[in-house]
C-alpha cells in the first residue's frame, strides 16, 4: 500500500513472456494530431478575413456585410476552430515567448498575434467589427442597449488594463495564461467545459444582451492595445465621408458610446483652471506610479503562488514546518521523486523574485496609465463635428443607418450605379 | 435613452416581421428550456453521480471483508452497470444539449437582428445641447470616478499584499540581503564551507575552511587519508560537496563524472555524458595540453554538472543519475575548450567563449534542474581559456568574466552585462579575482590589472581603474591575494607578489619548479603546486618565507580543491585525499 | 489625412512621427517574435517518467471526457493472469465480474491468449484516463500501462488544464511530429 506513491517507472517484475501459440504482440496506436496545413489555411482565412473587414468597414461601409463577416468569423473561428487560437489568448503566448528562451513560438500564434495589430494601425479596429469570434458573439446578442454613463466606462476601461499587465505577468513568469484559461465564451464555441466556466460564459451573454460588448469595452486585454492603434491608425470608420451636417440624429446610435459629441472651446477661466488641474495631475504622476510599484512590487508572495513550483515549495516547507497536516499530489510526487528540497526552495526564491520585479513594472505600467488617463479627462477637447471616437469605435457600422448625409450619399451612389 | 423604433408599426405588421421575431422567442424559449436541462444534468454529474461511486466503492470494500456475499456482489455489479450506464447517458445528452443551446441562441440572435434590421432608426429627440459646462462637470465626474475605481483597485492590491506577508513557514529562511526584498536562502551561506566549483565557490583560490594540513608526504604514507585512481585523464580540478568528491576525465570516445566518496575514496558512480546526435561525431582536434576534459564541473550540491571541450555539457543528480544533457556545439577554440563551470543557486553558468574573431561567444545560465536555458547574452570576445567565477559585492552576486580585451561583470538573475573594462588582448588563460572590492586581472607576460567594483555600469575602462602594474605575468595559473596582496605565477616558477592598494612590486621569487595549477591561499599560507608533485607552502606575508615542502610521487596539473580538515589533489593517475588520519 | 495643398501642422506631424514609430515598433517585435518562432508546432504530451497517475487527468480536462486515456505497451507487460492493474487488491476471484475491477469504467478488456497468459486491451471509448489501474500496474507490475494525451481527441488549448493542475509537473509541449513519449521504446 505504501509503496503506491512510488509509481514513477514501475519495475520489470514479469519477463514478458515467450508466446508459444503464435500470438503477435500488439502495437501502441498513435493517433496523430491534425496535419501542419491546416495551421497554414487558419493564418491564410484569417488574413483574408482581416482585409475583407477592413475594406467592408471603409469602403463598402455596409453593417449587412459586417454582420455576415461577422457570422462568418463566429462559425469558423470560434464554432469551428474551438476559438483557439485566437488573438486575445496570443497574448500569452507572446509574453512566455519574450521573456522564456526554452519556449518555441508557434508561427501561426504571431500570424494571429501580429495581423490585427497591423491592420488596426492602418484600418482601425475591423478585427473587433466582424473577424474575433468573442466581439461577435456579444455584437449578434445586444438587444437593448443600455447606455453606461461616461465616467463610470472610463473608470471601468481601467480593469482591461489591469488584466493586461496580470496577464503578461503570470504568462511570462511561467504560471499561466489566464487569458486562456478565463476565455469567456471557449465554452459555448468547444460545447464544453467545466461547470464554472458556463456559468461566467453565460453571465457575460446575459449581460451582453443589455451592455454592448462588456468584455471588448471593460476587460478585453487585446482590445486595450488595438484602442491605442487605431488612435493614429492612418483611415478609419466614419459616420459619413461627407460633411457632418450637425442633425444630432447619431447622437444615440452608438451602444457603445462611441459617437462623440461636438464640444466648443473652453471660456478664458476655465481654460486656466483646467490647465492648473492638469499641472498638478502631472505632478501626481510620479506619486501614482510609485505608489503602484509599491503595490505591485509588495504583492509578488501572492502573485507567485500562482506559479506551481511555489506553490509547491510552500507547500513543502509548511510540511516541514508540521504547519499542514498530510501531504497534496504535488508534495507527495515531489517527494516520490527524490529532488532536492534546498534546490527547490532556490527555484522558488527566484521566481518569486521575478514576480517582485514583475509585480513593480506592473504597479508602475498602471500607475503611469492611470495617471494618464486622469490627465486626459481633464485636457478640454475642442471637436467640429459628430464622430466616431478614435479608440473606442470597433468599427461595427451601427451608426452608419442614423446618418442622412450618409444616406443621401447612397441613393446617390446607387442612382450612379443604375445609370 | 435606447434605441427607439417609435415610426415602425407598419413594418411590424408584415408577416416577415412578424415571423422572424417569432422564431426568435420560440428560439429563445427552447434555449432557456434546454438551458435548465443541461444545468439539471450538469448537476447530477458534479453531485448525485459522484455520491453513488463512493456509495459502490463502500460496497466494494465491505465485499472484501465478507467474499462469500453473493447478495452484495449482484449489487454491485448491478450499481456499476448503472452507474456506468447514467453517465454515459448524461454525456450524450450534454453533447446535444449544449449543441442545441448554442444553436437556438444562434438561431434567435439572428432571427432577431433580422427582423430589426428591417426597421428604420427613428429620430432621436436630441438631449440639451452640449455646453462647456457640461463637459467641464463631466470630465470632472470621470476624474472622480477614476480615482475612486483606482482607489479600489489599490486597496485590492494592498489587501492582497498584506495578507501575503510571509506564514511562519517561509520566515523560516533568513531575510535576503540582496537588493531584492525576497526572503531566501543565501548562497554565500550555502556554499561557505563547500568547494563547488574551479578555485573554490568565488573562483578565488582562497580557501576559508579549518584545519587544512600543511605537512604530507607519500613515501612516507604521511598525512595520506586515501588515494584512488582516476580512470580518465583529464586536466580539469575537482569539487567537493559534503562527504562527494566530483571530477571529470576524458578521451577521444568518453566523456565521463566520477563521484568519490570523500572518507573513504570509494568511486561511488560514474557518468556518461553523450548527448543525442553526438554518438558517431568527428573528434575535434583538441591540442594535447589542453585535452578533453581540462573544463571543471560545478555542484550546487543537488547537481553536479560536467561540460566538456566538445561542448557537450550533462548534469546528474547525487546519484549518478543524469538528470539532462545537451550538445552545445563543438566550440571553435585555438587550443581547446577548458573554460570551468560557475554555479550560482539553481543556475550553472557556461561561459562559451568561441572564434578567432568577435561574435560566436555568449554566456548562458542553466537551470541545473531540467536544463531549460534561463538566459543568454552575446559576448564581444573571441575564444578564451579563462573562467566565469561568481563574487558577492554589497549591491549583490555578479558573475565576473575575462575575455580579450574586455573583463565584464553580469547579473546571475538576468544575464544582464553590469560594466566592462578594456584591458585585456590575445589569448587569455588566467582567471579574473575578487579581492578587496578589486577585480584583478592579468594580460599574460604584460601587466596586472585592478578595477573598482563601485557598480557603476557601461565602460568603466578608465572610470574604474585603480592601477596596473607591469610585471613577469604568468600565462596560465591565475593570481590569488589575502586582500593586502596579490601573487601571480609563470609556469617556470617565477612568484610576484604585488600591493593590493597601489599595485606596486612588493617582491619577486624564483621558485625551482615547473607549475601549472594555479597558488591557493589557505589562511596565512601560500599553497604553489608544481607540476612534479612537490608543493611549497609559504607564508603570505611581504616577504618571501619558505615554511615546508610536501611531495606527492604523480605528476599533477589540477588546482587544489578543499573541505574542512582535506585537501584533494588531482594528479595525472589519481585522486589524492590528503589531512589526518585517524 | 493632410490636405497636399496646405502646409503641414504640428499635430499633423506629431500624429505622422508616432505612426511611424509604432509601425517601426511593430515591425520590429514582428521580427524578433519571428526569430523565436518556428513552423514547428507542439502539442500536450505525458511524461509517463514523472506521472503520478494522480487522477487530475480525468476532471480537469476542458473536454467532458478527458483526452488523456490509458495506453498500453503490450511489450512490456507480463500477460499476467492476475494483473494488477486489472484487478482490484485482493479479488474475490479471477473473472470480469464488476466487484473485482479496479477500472471505474469497465474499460479494459482481459482476453485469454494462451495458458497462463492473458491480454489486457484499453477500450478508449470508454476510458477517463482516471490513472487507477495505471498506479495498480505500476506498483506490483511491468508498468506496462500508462497515461498519454490522444492527439485525435485532444484539442491542444493554448494552455492545457490538466498540464496546470498537475502535481508532477509531468505535462509538457512535444513537437507535434513526434507527439507521443511511449513507455518501453528506446
């Protein structure tokens, strides 16, 4: 009984036998995985679908098309591929890829990891319009949108930052891929998961329902990196080509409030009133970085545990200490296989040193951009025109129907058209 | 404030419409439908089925206390079919299930975003105009909502800091004292009374163990603990970890680690190191002095680990049992590979000095654990006969390199290069030291070098220069000093010795002895080993004393190496365990 | 973008110089993220060398049923009559009956070959690679059964849950070429 932990190898304890009745001793099988090709045809559909979104978002600017590319990309990417690999989990894998020398990356994962980023730097955001198969699932459910009041979505934009800077830590620390392993919808795409993983699955569709895309707006990772591309991406969505002619019709038309509001310049006295808020907020600047990495860098004993090898260590030094009663699996397979606890305890003390360092850059990264956010809000924005907010527009075409100018520039095209 | 359709209810009434938002709620009701099913199911595989294994696996374990109940073996075989059969049941029915779940939400989005995409956008009763005021009260709002949002996220992250103080188990380890507010187990304390790699744990020849003796002699069986054969060659030195002796030997075809037992001279286990792809590989052509195994091993005393001049580096555990190997190329190198191994924690340092020209080295850690890479930096040097040695400084541990011209430190953590010094050229043999916040290093028959280890980065060729000083250097054996002074030795036996402050020659000596392994300090005393055998023991004082002569009958190239009460030297046959016989 | 005829402004230029900095960024982690790639590509494998045959396996697989099965490599093992592995400790008797099976499943099927020799085949449709009778083999037997990841149901997730949760750290990325670490060969 005792000696059932010491499973490892197992020993040769029956010399297999000489077969005297002519029995062929079976192979192993080995089902192998899915041919290289289809690596290949993922990055080349994926391209395809990438130039086709922007060109439907630009040029054809119809939200018929976008919703079929959508659908599109929702059926293949994610129905048919089980939603991985994706671009929002890539991000993992990038951050193991730059900071682990031993890990391969896989050229399909940069293809999916470096394409949107591309695009989105010349097109604007039309991977979040109609090709990542978590955007659509949330976009084809939105059925009364509620409108999240500005500060509170400025506020809440806030998390997907944080996400960001965990998810790069844990990935390039080795832990984990937490954007993977929280992916909200993988479960409805693979039919399939654990009980805890429908339940978040299915609240973020209930919510979807009402709140226009909670996980692209408030938590998605990728999509903070794609809203800072497509701030300078060289074309972009517009309400209309022409003119704005100031009828206030697409006031509303946004469910994500992306559609911004003409705003006239500041008077004299408030312009210098916002000038002193901004002096002093850039003063708070160094304070509120330090401050985060204070924090970050103080977190890193919890941060690490989420790496195996300290938890194990933990584990096995509060054995020793009889702070625990009995042994896990993990102490107990340690123990089985006769490693070196000292060793062990060296390997933990430097992960958990990565994570301190980790943690500060993390706590500063934040701070710095919360600071600049803070910063922003009060900078007075001088805007002629209705428009689609640089960042924040995923370029989905709702709004392009609330524009007269825009539909008035249709009739005409197609009265061109029939001439 | 949503989306108003107030002018459609006229396309309302088409059957279109009318159809498509039908489909969509009987869409949407099956799915709520299928949705409470699927949670039913999924309930009684995380509840009611796992109840009844245990519930059969009781019944199996009172069968074995009574074998003969016929009753209990039917129910059992009776409760494993169904059990066997429920969950299969229960997962075909999960399968449909959730295809029909994604499939009628898919069917009543759609339904839905049809039939609204028939209707017109309507008019929007436009809000007051926006003002300044507004935006004014708005950015003002957003500030504060930020900061409160902030002030939550801090708060998270403080709680989660503070409740990650240290349990009673982790404070057991003694407080880092490296810049890092890690807690850990400290290295120097670790290795204090090991010698786990060439010239001791600081590559310094110094050793700080007791009672090393100082008289032996063979033909006299005296002082002569144990002698054991070596059955390799090899010009490489031994280690030492607790009660294991590690030293590596070998040959055109081998390349092996013997483990002796330190009391008694035991070989305990050899290992072979032969990477995969490596079986049938052209022998490089290694010159005959430098040879296959002139490259020390290292042990961070749960890994011993072995490189060699083919470039193949292994590591095994205190069993013998190789734990990883790996074929890093065969270096190109004028007289051979025998650059020794650095150990530091969990990582072994390989410092892979190759090429006529710049650009092929670099210096990579290892995780003697598995093997994974755990840094590696490009180094501007071309090949080179010296080795990395680890040093602690009061900022923390560096690795110290020599390499023509630059003498560079790096951050064991990262790999990261700390400064570096232009003083070297050609071919380097002699390995840098540590001595009194001075790194010392020497150009062969030129001058000795002295660096300030006052961290400061980059180019530190003249910043942190403390003095050179010309002088008979020696062309292989590395220098040793007590922290005053500093000796170097040529291999016909010339003995400088220099002042650590100002670099100037306090004397020279000329020795009658042929030496290759490089002087050790051993407290007040001068170790010199020459090539014959015979080693002169000589106080380290300014002036040249003579204090005895020890003999040994084997030739012997290897640096002495150390535990408390012994001293192990290697000669071309042998392992020699030398200190008090009980 | 700017008008040809009209000068240049300063948040023109500003907007221009980042754009062409973030290109130049991206184009340059493209390519140092292309020197550590490869076409290669890996999947989840076992380390039959380090499993513990602990039973995460069985739960913690994204899939309903676990990609990971039992496989046998018939080579190794000794046709034993009372194998255990197939048997629980101490059997009422050497049959098939369900009291005396140490699979939760009913998964491996005990076939006779020749006098006193039987054959156990995994039946995978049924296996949960649960690991029971793996540990039951290992530890009065060949070893000859262990665990693996089967490539033809395994969807090989960016990062597999099992390999997470496993306490012998034994899951690792394999090229998919050579995708199986079989016990018993070379």
């Amino acid at each position: 009984m005792l000696m059932l932990s010491m499973t490892a190898w197992g020993v040769q304890r029956f010399p297999p036998p000489q077969f005297e009745s002519g029995y062929q001793i079976p192979q192993t099988t080995t089902p192998m995985p899915h041919p290289p090709i289809r690596d290949v045809i993922d990055s080349a559909v994926f391209l395809v679908a990438l130039g086709m979104a922007s060109w439907l978002t630009l040029k054809k600017r119809s939200r018929k098309w976008i919703v079929g590319l959508m659908l599109f990309s929702l059926f293949y990417f994610g129905f048919f591929r089980n939603g991985c690999v994706c671009s929002v989990g890539s991000i993992g894998n990038i951050a193991l890829a730059a900071f682990n020398s031993e890990y391969t990356l896989p050229a399909v994962v940069l293809v999916f990891f470096l394409a949107p980023l591309v695009f989105t730097l010349f097109f604007g955001r039309g991977f979040c319009a109609a090709v990542c198969p978590l955007g659509a699932m949330q976009d084809i459910v939105l059925i009364r949108p509620v409108r999240v009041p500005e500060p509170l979505e400025a506020a809440l934009r806030l998390l997907a930052y944080v996400y960001l800077a965990f998810a790069v830590l844990f990935a390039a620390t080795g832990s984990l891929f937490v954007i993977c392993r929280y992916d909200p919808f993988v479960t409805f795409f693979r039919f399939n998961g654990n009980w805890n993983l429908w339940v978040l699955g299915i609240s973020f569709l209930l919510i979807s329902l009402f709140v226009g895309r909670p996980y692209c707006r408030f938590l998605c990772p990728y999509g903070v990196i794609l809203r800072q591309l497509s701030r300078i991406s060289r074309w972009r969505v517009k309400i209309t080509p022409d003119e704005c002619i100031q009828c206030r019709l697409c006031e509303q038309a946004c469910p994500f409030g992306a559609v911004v509001k003409p705003s006239k310049p500041l008077p004299p006295a408030e312009n210098a009133r916002s000038k002193r808020t901004i002096a002093f907020l850039i003063v708070l600047l160094p304070i509120l970085a330090a401050l985060g990495g204070w924090i970050g860098s103080a977190m890193h004993p919890t941060l690490a545990r989420a790496h195996p090898t300290v938890r194990l260590a933990n584990r096995i030094d509060a054995e020793m200490a009889g702070l625990v009663q009995g042994q896990t699996d993990a102490s107990e397979a340690f123990r089985a296989s006769g490693q070196d606890v000292q060793l062990l305890r060296l390997e933990a003390v430097s992960i958990r040193y990565r994570f301190w360092v980790g943690g500060m850059m993390a706590g500063i990264a934040l701070g710095l951009i919360a600071g600049g956010k803070l910063i922003a809000s009060a900078v007075p924005v001088v805007r002629k025109e209705y428009e689609a907010h640089r960042a924040g527009c995923f370029a989905c075409g709702r709004c392009f129907a609330y524009c007269p100018v825009e539909q008035k520039r249709r009739i005409d095209q197609s009265i061109m058209n029939t001439k | 404030m949503t989306m108003d359709y107030i002018d459609n209810t006229q396309i309302k009434m088409r059957p279109l419409y009318q159809g498509l938002m039908g489909c969509s709620v009987v869409a949407a009701v099956l799915g709520v439908v299928a949705a409470v099913l699927l949670a039913v199911a999924g309930y009684q595989i995380r509840v009611t089925d796992p109840a009844q294994a245990d519930l059969l696996q009781k019944h199996k374990e009172q069968l074995q206390t009574r074998p003969s109940d016929q009753a209990l073996a039917e129910q059992i075989r009776q409760m494993d079919a169904d059990i066997r059969r429920n969950e299969l049941r229960r997962q075909q029915f999960i399968h449909t299930g959730t295809i029909y779940l994604a499939g009628s939400i898919v069917i009543a989005a759609v339904c839905f975003i049809a039939a609204r995409s028939m209707l017109k956008p309507a008019p929007v009763v436009p809000t007051a105009d926006s003002c300044p005021a507004e935006q004014i009260q708005r950015a003002r709002q957003t500030r504060l909502v930020v900061t409160v949002t902030l002030a939550l996220l801090g708060a998270v992250g403080l709680y989660a800091a503070l409740t990650a103080r240290p349990k009673q188990a982790d404070t057991q380890s003694q407080p880092h004292s490296q810049s890092s507010a890690v807690e850990a187990v400290d290295w120097a304390e670790v290795v204090a009374q090991q010698w786990p790699s060439f010239r001791g744990p600081w590559g310094d020849g110094v050793c700080r163990m007791p009672d090393i003796p100082s008289v032996w002699n063979e033909k006299e069986n005296k002082a002569i603990v144990w002698k054991s054969e070596v059955p390799l060659p090899g010009f490489s030195s031994p280690i030492v970890w607790d009660d294991r002796v590690y030293l590596t030997g070998a040959t055109e075809t081998e390349q092996k680690l013997f483990c002796y037992d330190a009391k008694d001279g035991k070989l305990l286990w050899t290992g072979q190191i032969q990477p995969d792809g490596t079986a049938g590989r052209e022998a490089p052509n290694i010159m005959e002095d430098t040879g296959f195994a002139a490259n020390t091993p290292a042990t961070n005393g749960s890994r011993i680990c072995a490189i060699f001049a083919t470039g193949d580096i292994g590591c095994f555990d205190r069993d013998g049992k190789i734990q990883w190997q790996k074929a890093l190329g065969v270096p190109e190198s004028a007289y051979g590979y025998a650059t020794s191994l650095a150990v530091f924690e969990n990582k072994i340092i390989v410092q892979f000095d190759q090429g006529s020209e710049e650009g092929l080295s670099e210096i990579l850690a290892f995780n003697s654990a598995d093997g994974a890479i755990l840094w590696r930096t490009k180094r501007p040097t071309p090949n080179t006969w010296t080795s990395p040695t680890i040093v602690k400084t009061d900022k923390g541990y560096q690795i110290l390199t020599s390499g023509s011209p630059w003498v560079m430190g790096y951050d064991p953590a990262t790999g990261q290069e700390l400064w570096r010094a232009s003083c070297l050229g050609s071919d380097i043999a002699p390995t840098q030291i540590l001595a009194a916040g001075l790194v010392v290093a020497l150009q062969p028959y030129d001058k000795l070098y002295a660096y300030r280890l006052d961290n400061a980065g980059g180019d530190v060729t003249e910043s942190a220069k403390a003095w050179d000083g010309p002088g008979d250097m020696p062309d292989i054996a590395s220098p040793v000093s007590n922290g005053e002074l500093v000796w170097t030795l040529t291999v016909s036996g010339g003995l400088s010795c220099f002042d650590l402050a100002d670099g100037k020659e306090v004397y020279v000596q000329s020795l009658d002895l042929e030496c290759h392994a490089s002087p050790v300090l051993v407290g007040d005393k001068l170790y010199i080993l020459g090539q014959d055998g015979q080693m002169i023991i000589a106080q380290a004082g300014r002036t040249y004393e003579e204090l005895g002569r020890n003999i040994i009958d084997e030739e012997c190239y290897a640096s002495p190496a150390f535990a408390p009460g012994r001293m192990f030297l290697r000669s071309t046959k042998s392992l020699y365990c030398i200190g008090k016989v009980d | 973008m700017t008008q040809p005829n009209k000068p240049i402004n300063r948040r023109d230029f500003l907007r221009d110089g980042l754009w062409g900095a973030c290109f130049a960024g991206l184009a340059g982690t493209g390519a140092v993220l292309a020197s550590k790639s490869s076409q290669q590509r890996f999947v989840w494998q076992i380390d039959p060398a380090k499993c513990t045959a602990c039973g995460n396996c069985a739960t913690f697989c994204v899939l309903q049923e676990s990609a990971v099965k039992c496989v046998h490599a018939y080579q190794m093992c000794g046709y034993c009559d009372l194998c255990t592995g197939y048997y629980r400790p101490e059997p009422s008797a050497l049959d098939t009956a369900a009291e005396n099976q140490l699979c939760p499943r009913g998964a491996i099927i005990r076939t006779y070959v020749e006098d006193p020799y039987f054959q156990y085949t995994i039946d995978e449709s049924l296996c949960n690679g649960c690991g029971k009778c793996v540990k039951g083999c290992a530890a009065f037997g060949n070893g000859s059964l262990f665990l693996q990841v089967r490539h033809d149901l395994c969807v090989n997730c960016n990062e597999c849950a099992i390999a997470a949760a496993c306490p012998a750290q034994a899951f690792k990325r394999v090229p998919a070429d050579k995708p199986y670490l079989l016990k018993g060969q070379g």
